[in-house]
C-alpha cells in the first residue's frame, strides 16, 4: 500500500498575487480562507487550501502537498527516509492549516510536503465560477526523473500506471490513474496541474466561462489514451497551463488493471507504453511541445545522492 493517499496542494510562486487571486476565485470560483502578508490559500470547498499563491518575482512550483494514510506517522517516515539518507525537515505551523510536514526540500529537483492532517475548515463550494471538484493531478518536468520516480515508488510506494514513450511516467497513490505524472524532460518545472469537473457538461460550462474570460483553448477537448479522461487545457496565471478533466480511469491495484470502460482499446485495460502520437483517441490537434515547455522552471540543484 502507498504511505500516501491523496494530492491535497499545490503551492505556487505567483509574479502577480492579485491577478492570480482574481483567476483563481471568479474565474476557478476557489475560495480564499487565509491571507498572510504576501501568501494566500484558497479552497475549492472542503479542505483548509488546494491552492496556495506566493509572490515572487519568478513564477513556479514551490511544493505540492501529499497527505499521509493513518498507519504511516510522521515521525517514523521521517526517520526511515533519513536512514534511507534521504534529506527531510520537520516544521511545525510552518503553513496555515497544517499543524505538521514533512518537507522533503529536493527530490529530482522538486519539494514535495507530507503530512498527516489539514484542517478542513469547509467553506463550502462556490455559488459562481467553474468550481471544479477537486485538485486531481500534477504533471512535473524533472531533468533527474529518474530520482524522482525513485522516490516515489520505492519511498512512497507509488504504482505506475502507464508510460507515454520513454519520458512520459503516471502514478498513483490512489484508484485515480494518476496523481502524480513525471516527465523527463531537458528542464526541471511544471507541465500542468488539473482539476476534476463533474462530467461533459461541466467541461461546456467551464469552456463557455473561459471564452467569456477571453481564456482560448490550447488543446481539446479530447480523451487521452493514457488515462482515457476527458481534457482540456488553457493557460491560467503567469501562463501556467491548467487543464480540466473527467471520467479519468479507475486503478483496481490488486488487479494491476482499470475498471473496463466502453472506450478503452484492450479488455482489461493495463498499465502499458503508449506512443507519444497517442496523445489523444480523438485526434485533436496538440499544439504544444510536451518536452520543453518550460513554465516555473528552476536552477538544478545537486543529486540527492541517496535516490
Ligand atoms: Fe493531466
């Protein structure tokens, strides 16, 4: 079994907190539950924050937060992935609304959070915006991928579940497809983070609010091979992309396969390499290049020798 069950946040470097803010409440229909001088935390409903915003000069990922199963206590990761010499900082009130993390500072070039509680204030979901149901997944381009998927499955016991081409990884720690997608790639940063709406209709909805917002559509919608959810890109703040999905697959890890699904190619569906032109069932154009788009990337910093 996985140490972690959920994706609860991503925490983002922000050149414009207000413009951010403004996208991200009437346009995503986020709620913001905590400010702190330049930071703010939003939710989407339920949870203390999905979404945390930070002003810097620089736009980038600063974190994504992973929340931890019952049986694993903090404390005793904490000193399995020490033993495993695996760099790792216990803070206590460092963010609001999580009392305890654990922050592992660099892995393939990324800071990952684990914790065991959020508050969960439940400000409730949104009279107006887009209001999707949740944060589902992050995409991450790491030039060390190969530590970072280390990390994850042999530290965290993440399960891949599909391959596009050779940089292409998806994981779960969970029955989604993936929470988790890791792309080597020639830069280290952030490919995308997405959230899941509700079904078709929600996708007209959400793509009618964006055109309204003067928002295009970069790609879709579709329904991706890998995966088979539904999606759609546009760019977000300080041109993040943002992509909306639904009817994502279903893992049934004790049979390494998906819930069947009239539209998938094999009976049962497994974990499989999918060709890079496979990017998606409907044969909608892909505008973007997958390999070296480059938002929020970040200076490497040294190996992090133990992975
Ligand atoms: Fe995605």
């Amino acid at each position: 079994m996985p140490d972690v069950f959920r994706l609860v946040y991503v925490d983002l470097a922000t050149a414009s907190l207000e413009k951010a803010e403004d996208y991200y409440t009437d346009v995503l229909g986020a709620s913001i539950v905590a400010k702190t001088g330049r930071e703010t935390y939003l939710s989407l409903g339920l949870d203390h924050h999905n979404v945390s915003l930070c002003a810097e000069p620089n736009p980038g990922l600063n974190a994504i937060g992973l929340q931890l199963c019952r049986d694993v206590p903090l404390a005793d990761l904490a000193k399995r992935l020490k033993d495993s010499g695996v760099a790792n900082h216990l803070r206590t009130d460092s963010r609001p609304g999580v009392p305890a993390l654990l922050e592992i500072p660099d892995v393939g070039g990324h800071t990952i959070h684990l914790f065991a509680a959020i508050d969960q204030p439940a400000p409730g979901f949104s009279a107006s915006g887009i209001v999707p149901l949740r944060l589902g997944h992050v995409a991450l381009l790491a030039q060390r991928a190969d530590e970072l998927l280390s990390f994850l499955t042999n530290m965290l016991k993440f399960r891949k579940t599909d391959w596009i081409g050779d940089p292409v990884t998806f994981l779960t720690c969970n029955r989604d497809h993936h929470v988790l997608n890791v792309v080597q790639a020639p830069v280290t940063g952030l490919h995308h983070i997405a959230f899941e709406l509700r079904g078709l209709e929600h996708h007209v909805q959400a793509m009618d609010r964006l055109a309204a917002e003067k928002r295009p559509i970069l790609w879709g919608p579709s329904r991706h091979h890998a995966g088979h959810n539904l999606a759609t890109y546009h760019h977000g703040p300080d041109n993040l992309l943002i992509e909306f999905y639904s009817e994502m697959d279903v893992f049934i890890p004790d049979l390494d396969s998906f819930e069947p699904r009239p539209w998938h190619d094999d009976l049962p569906q497994r974990p499989k390499h999918w060709r890079i032109e496979q990017m998606t069932a409907w044969e909608t154009q892909y505008e973007f290049d997958f390999l070296t788009v480059s938002w929020g990337v970040r200076v490497p910093s040294t190996t992090n020798a133990a992975l």
